[in-house]
C-alpha cells in the first residue's frame, strides 16, 4: 500500500513547462515578444491555463472568450463557443471542439508541441505556446506545489519583474531584429499555412452511409475539404440524423451554410430538408429514398441510347424504360406500369445539357496554369467532350473530374424531384 501511495506521488509531480509568447493584440503585433513559462500539472485543465496566462500578463476584464487552436486544427474552448464555430461557412468542415472546462493539457499536448492560445475573439490577444522538453518537480522549481498552473519565469513590458525584453535577455545583449514576416499564428492560415486540407474519401464517405454508420459518417468528414461534395456530404448527414441527430446536428447547421452560399442547383432543396431534419420537422416535400446517381444517369444520359425511364413513387426505386417492354427482358422481368399509373413518375432523358458548363467550371478552378490553357482549349467546338475526356484521362485528372461532375448531376437530380413535390432521402 505504501508502496502506491509513493507511485502515485511521483506521478503527481512530473509536470511540464509551457512557454507563452504574447504575439500581439488589437491589431498590432508586438517585438520583442513578451512571454512567461508556466509549470503545469496533470490534473490542469485548459481553463485553468486560460486563467494563469490571462493572470500572468496582467488582465483585469476577463469577460472575454477564449480559444486554443492546437496543430492538428482542433480547438478548445467553451461547448456554446465550440458549436459556434461548427457552423462558420468555411471550405474546411472543423473536428468537434473539445471542452475547455474538461479537457486537461497533459494529455492533449506532447513535448515539443506548440499551440495558440487568443483571448478576447475581438482584439485577439495571440500567444504563441510551446511545450519544453523535459518534466520539472513542482517542489523542486516553484518550492511549492500549486493547485494551478503558475507562471516561474518571464521576460517583455507587461512589466517584467527584472526589465527582460526577450527570453535570453541578460541585460547586456543586444535586443534580437524584428523578424521580416509577421508570426504565423497572426495569419488566418495557421495551422497548416499554404497546404491544402485533406479532401474527403467518397469512397469512405460512401460505404459509411450505406452502412448508417454515424461515426464513420462524421469521421469522413470532420476536418476535411467539404467544398466540392456538398451533395454527398449532406445525403451522409441526413442519414446520420436519423440515427444520432444530437451527434451531427452542428455538422448538418455547418452544411447549410455552405450549401446557402454556394447556391448550385439542388443545393437550396438539401439545406431545407437538412434543417427540417435538425428542427426535427418533416421536409417541404413528399419524402422518398431515390438514388440520386441513378436517377441523374437517367436524366442525363445520351438521349441516342437512353429512352427515360420510371421513378417507383412508392419505393423510391428507379426504373430504366427498357424493363418495361417484354420483348427485351422477357415476361417474368416486365414491368407493368400501366397496371399501377399513379405508382409510377415518368422521368425523360434529356441529354446533359449542363455538361459543358460543367466542364467550364472544372477547368476554371484548375490550378496549373499550363493545363487549365490545353483543357480551356480543348472544351472549345465540336469534339469537346471527347477532347475533354482524352485529355483529362492523360494527366490523371479523371477520377477528380468524375467526383466534380457527379456532385453537379446529384444536385440537378434532387432539384429535379423537389419540382415534382418530391424529396429525396437517403
């Protein structure tokens, strides 16, 4: 037993350091950086971090929010700022927040590790936190073990005990120059500065919506580029709500937005019924689970080989027009749609009028200067989809164009029901 008590003893006193640098605040940056370095416990929470760094430099209105923004793109902050954000109208769809109040820094953050922390979403108070190497003993550096992380050491204007303008400032050194760019963590493209997010697997996003599978649904899609998918993304969703809605109700509020915005055919119908679903509400339309691919394959097909077809209005099944005539699958897979005339919507075959404004679309957002010239070229005149196809098909964009297309046909195809009272659902 005594044995125990003395393990859990020396747990308790392995705690970190945490470097704070004061960037700057109210637009204005500052040089040196002021900072102070913080000794932190394992039972710390976030909060009580917020709480030392804001006591440490001095605030005295602290009824202001605060964020911390780790490396990989997750935050930490209160649960109502954290539902907030999930709904910013951004390209990158955001990890759920974790609670500031609960999550506890030694576990969230390893050494070596930096993250921001802003206080005041206003003025922006940024400190740049970075995690020492190494564990300290409380009792050892502090001579005292506090109940909350404690500022040891410090240098900057804020004032500084011993006049330190800078970490290594030993009052006879030279102040270091002003950096020529500002700190990253000042820009809005901290973390992950000039690389693009990851974009989602539609393949993965696919398989976890056929399967009701909530938390593949939210994995595949938390974190990630959401900005071309926003069809598929919201068909996902609306499964997950009627499964979990209280799981991804701020992931489908997040959608809506982006959907609002970008305002492609379909898109105003997805962000209705993804709204009713969160409001718990039925949609503003018939509701019926229609494959939309199919069901654009049929609208959208080569009018010299595809004749239409039918749409099931009990089912939501869609019927190619070939299995209705005996003579081409036989009398045991003819389908008799006479028999049952209010059972069945007639869907003709258009042709894909809007093809070539998609591949317009397409080549406008590619960003090699060279290629996007030989594609804008090649959509010009007769031949231009096969020209398109060759070419695409030469420089590995193929897989990216399909994905790009498919989205837009979706979108035309639930627009397409909404207009007959319809709403699709997956």
């Amino acid at each position: 037993m005594g044995g125990l008590c003395v393990s859990v003893g020396l747990m308790a006193r392995r705690w970190i350091s945490i470097r704070v640098e004061l960037l700057g605040g109210r637009g204005e940056e500052l040089w040196p950086y002021p900072g102070r370095v913080f000794a932190v416990g394992p039972a710390h929470t976030f909060a009580d971090l917020a709480r030392a760094i804001d006591n440490a430099f001095a605030r005295w209105d602290l009824s202001h929010l605060s964020l911390f923004t780790l490396a990989d793109g997750r935050v930490v902050t209160d649960a109502e700022t954290g539902a907030d954000l999930a709904t910013s109208a951004l390209g990158v769809l955001p990890t759920a927040a974790l609670d500031i109040e609960v999550a506890k820094v030694m576990r969230t953050v390893e050494q070596g590790a930096q993250f921001r922390y802003v206080f005041d979403l206003g003025d922006d108070w940024t400190h740049c936190c970075t995690v020492d190497a190494g564990h300290i003993d409380p009792a050892d550096v502090l001579g005292v073990i506090p109940p909350a992380p404690m500022a040891y050491w410090g240098w900057g204007t804020i004032p500084d005990q011993y006049g330190r303008g800078w970490a290594a400032d030993d009052g006879e050194a030279r102040a270091p120059s002003r950096p020529r760019q500002p700190h990253a963590m000042l820009g809005g493209g901290w973390p992950g500065s000039g690389e693009r997010p990851p974009l989602v697997d539609v393949d993965q996003l696919r398989v976890a919506a056929a399967s009701r599978d909530v938390v593949g649904i939210v994995a595949a899609l938390e974190g990630h580029d959401v900005s071309e998918v926003l069809q598929r993304a919201g068909s996902a969703v609306q499964v997950a709500l009627g499964v979990d809605p209280d799981r991804v109700s701020s992931l489908a509020i997040s959608l809506v937005q982006r959907l609002e915005m970008r305002r492609l055919p379909g898109d105003e119908e997805l962000a209705q019924d993804l709204l009713a679903a969160v409001r718990r509400e039925p949609p503003p339309g018939e509701p019926l689970p229609v494959d939309l691919e199919q069901l654009s394959g049929l609208i959208e097909g080569d009018p010299a080989s595809n004749e239409g077809g039918f749409l099931d209005l009990q089912t939501g099944e869609v019927m190619p027009a070939f299995m209705t005539d005996e003579a081409m699958v036989g009398a045991d897979a003819t389908v008799d749609v006479d028999a049952e005339p209010d059972r069945w919507l007639w869907v003709p075959c258009e042709g894909s009028r809007a093809g070539w404004e998609d591949m317009a679309a397409y080549v406008a957002g590619v960003a090699d200067s060279r290629l996007r010239e030989q594609l804008e070229r090649a959509i010009e005149g007769k031949g231009a989809y096969r020209r398109f196809r060759d070419l695409i098909g030469d420089t590995g964009l193929r897989q990216a164009w399909q994905e790009f297309s498919e989205e837009r046909q979706i979108g035309r195809a639930r627009e397409y029901l909404a207009e007959q009272g319809i709403r699709a659902t997956s």
